[in-house]
C-alpha cells in the first residue's frame, strides 16, 4: 500500500496507536496512515495471520509496527494485547475501536435474526470496544494525553432494515463515547464517534450489491464511491494534537448520505 499523506501530522510522530480490526478494510488503512505519519500501529485483529500481513506491510515500508491476535469480544485477550503494546513500546496513546461483526452478518428481517448472531454483535461491537478502553484507560491516564476515536456507522441514521444487531451496536457507540469523553477530560483524553461513509475495500461483503453500493452513490451529495483514503485523512484529524479541542463529538464523513 503507497501512501503519499497530503497533511503532516508531526503530533503523531512516535505514538503508539491501537488499531482493533485492523488486518483488513479500513481499519488496515487506518494503520497505514498512522504510520506514514510515524506513529506505530499495534495490529489487533482476531485474525492472526491477516494483522501479520499488515504489520509487515508497513515494516517493509520503513516504518513500526505490532501485530496481536485479539478477540475483541474476550476481555483476557484484550488485557493481554494492551501489555504487549506497553510492553514492547512503554506507552499507548491512541485508541482506535474499528473491530466490528458486519461483512458477512445474517440480513434479515429482526424477528428472523439468530439469537447467537444478535450477541455476538453485541459482544464484538459494543462489550469489545468497552473492554479495548478500558483497558487502555491506565496508560493515558498516567500520561495524561490520549485518543479514543470509536467508530460506528451511518446505518443507524438511514433507518436501514434488516440489520437490527448490527444498527443497535453502532448506535450504542455514540452514546457510549459521550460518556466516556466527560469521565476523561480531566486527563486530557478525548473521545470521540467517527462515522465513516460507505466505502470499497478489499474486505467481501455479500450483502452489499454492486447495485446497492450505486443506489448509496446516488443518494449521496457527491457522486463518487468514498475511498480508504478519504476516511483515514478523517481519523489522522481526530488522533493529531490538532483535535485537541474536539471531544465527545460524532463526525460524519459519507459525501453527504446522511446529515446529523
């Protein structure tokens, strides 16, 4: 992956950044921006061998990085990834909770949803993002400066059907950063809702359609697919000393598809 950044974020440079899904879509992407600013991405993705790929991606490019097999869902495994990342490096500064159940999610009408496929929604989506901050909370804390970007997604606003566990997860994920935002001001952490537009990766999705991917395009205000690019230029933002001042705030960038 060639990255040519189009802004310098020298406040990144040496921060050790947690990225959860990262082995694939956007969170990859994520990590790989993060480190053509010269932060270092930890890799955590339940796929072993996926954050693996990623993490040497960005070795051979010159920079550092750290893969951890995690299972979000698992609070022993998401202690254990946060102590290899303060101990490999002594420090985590950033947060990103990307890992979600999504791509190849059952759809279906909510009644008609598997009650195992509803809860491990829940466990991934929103338990894992709780156990990844909370988990992170003593490092920055003693730092007294950190990022926690929790993603969610544009779903919740579209009213879109047949995809009740994961809509509730992401929806939760707004309220929960709110709250987490007031209880760490004090120590100059922030946290904020990244909502991302629809975009292509190289992650399948079955139950998005090439026809369905055009039917967002042509709701949207600017007619063009989204990139990996346009959405990590988006979390570079939130994760630099130049968000200093943005905190417990949800950002939408999705071409104009929805409007908070």
């Amino acid at each position: 992956m060639q990255l040519s950044p189009t802004a310098d974020y020298a406040s990144l440079k040496d921060r050790v950044a947690l990225v959860t899904g990262g082995g694939q879509g956007l969170g990859r992407s994520y990590a790989h921006h993060l480190a053509a600013q010269g932060a270092i991405p930890v890799i955590a993705d339940y796929n072993e061998a996926a954050g693996a790929a990623v993490a040497k991606e960005i070795e051979d490019a010159g920079g550092t990085a750290l893969a951890v097999a995690t299972d979000v869902g698992d609070q022993g495994s998401v202690e254990a990834m946060v102590a290899a990342a303060r101990d490999r490096f002594g420090r985590v500064d950033i947060l990103i909770n990307n890992a979600a159940v999504f791509s190849k999610i059952t759809m279906a009408p909510f009644w008609e949803l598997p009650v195992d496929e509803w809860q491990r929604a829940m466990q991934v989506n929103i338990t894992g993002a709780f156990f990844c901050a909370r988990a992170v909370v003593p490092a920055m804390q003693e730092a007294k400066w950190g990022r926690i970007l929790n993603i969610s997604s544009g779903t919740p606003y579209l009213g879109l059907p047949n995809y009740l566990h994961y809509i509730t997860s992401k929806s939760a994920v707004v309220a929960m950063s709110r709250s987490m935002a007031r209880e760490l001001g004090p120590w100059n952490v922030t946290v904020n809702t990244f909502i991302p537009g629809v975009t292509k990766t190289e992650v399948d999705r079955p139950s998005v359609s090439d026809e369905k991917f055009k039917g967002y395009i042509d709701m949207q205000c600017l007619k063009r697919m989204s990139t990996p690019e346009d959405m990590s230029k988006v979390v570079l933002f939130l994760c630099s000393e130049d968000a200093a001042w943005i905190t417990g705030q949800t950002l939408l960038s999705d071409g104009g598809l929805n409007f908070l």
